[in-house]
C-alpha cells in the first residue's frame, strides 16, 4: 500500500471520528441540505443532494447539470454506508490498498453497491451509524470533499 494511500486513508477515519452529531432531526437534514445546496450552487457544481435518516428520504435536490444517474449513485453509495457503517469513500480506499474492489467477495452487487466518494454517516454519539449524507455528480474525492465540508461547516455553527 502506498503511504499517500495510506494518508489518505487515516485522513478520513480521522474525519469519521470527528464529525460525529448530537442529535439529528428533520430540521437538521434541511438545514444541512441547503447548506450543500449553496456551497454547489455558488460553485456552479453540477450535483444531486440526498440526506437520509434511516430508510426515510429528509431532503433530495438535483441541481442544473446533474441527472437522474446521480439519483442511481446516490442509491448505491448510500447502501455501502449503511452495509459497512463507513463512508463510501473509505471503504473503496481501504478496499483499494488491499488491490480489491467491492464485488461478491464481499457479499455484495456491484450493481447495486458503490464503493466511490460521496456518501458520508450520520453517525450519532453513542448510537451509531442512523442516517447518510449523499453528494453525487463530481470526482469521487470532490463528492466526498463537498459533503465533508457542509458537515463540518454544519457542525461548527452548532
């Protein structure tokens, strides 16, 4: 495994770790989503906008540029956060290190699991994984980047 691979790797466990919500409501979902809304729309990004909670859709938005194939990402990513509580970023990277990719061998359809960027846990203190935020339309590590940032920003305003 390559030590940027492995940065990389350790950077977004770090990010899992970190942003971590107390609660996580419907008012929360919709804030959070134009949140993400704004940051693509003011970058002109041609992305969909998916936040769930459990298997309850709270916010979905398609922004100019994007297509009904990102809704089709957005479902698959969104599996790999609730089958393997990680994002879907971190686990195509962790799957990538050991020259693999998601398929049967891990129990599952690549048709209907992603293991690329963009899908990130709403994870709960002391609860666990209860819920995904999906960003879909961009590179991988950008879809992922964008999500993160809205989190962070999100979190950091209280």
């Amino acid at each position: 495994m390559s030590d940027d691979l492995d940065q990389l790797i350790n950077d977004i466990e770090q990010q899992e770790a970190r942003l971590v919500f107390e609660s996580f409501t419907e008012a929360d979902a919709f804030a959070l989503g134009c949140l993400l809304v704004n940051l693509a729309t003011e970058r002109r990004l041609p992305v969909a906008v998916d936040i769930r909670r459990g298997p309850q859709q709270l916010f979905h938005a398609g922004l100019p540029g994007s297509t009904a194939d990102n809704d089709t990402w957005i479902e698959r990513k969104v599996r790999v956060v609730y089958r393997f509580g990680a994002s879907s970023y971190l686990v195509g990277r962790r799957l990538a290190a050991k020259g693999r990719q998601l398929d049967a061998s891990q129990g599952v359809d690549p048709a209907r699991f992603a293991a690329h960027g963009g899908a990130f846990p709403v994870r709960l203190a002391n609860a666990g994984v209860i819920g995904v935020v999906t960003v879909s339309g961009l590179p991988q590590a950008d879809d992922h980047a964008l999500v993160v940032e809205a989190i962070e920003t999100f979190l950091a305003a209280g």
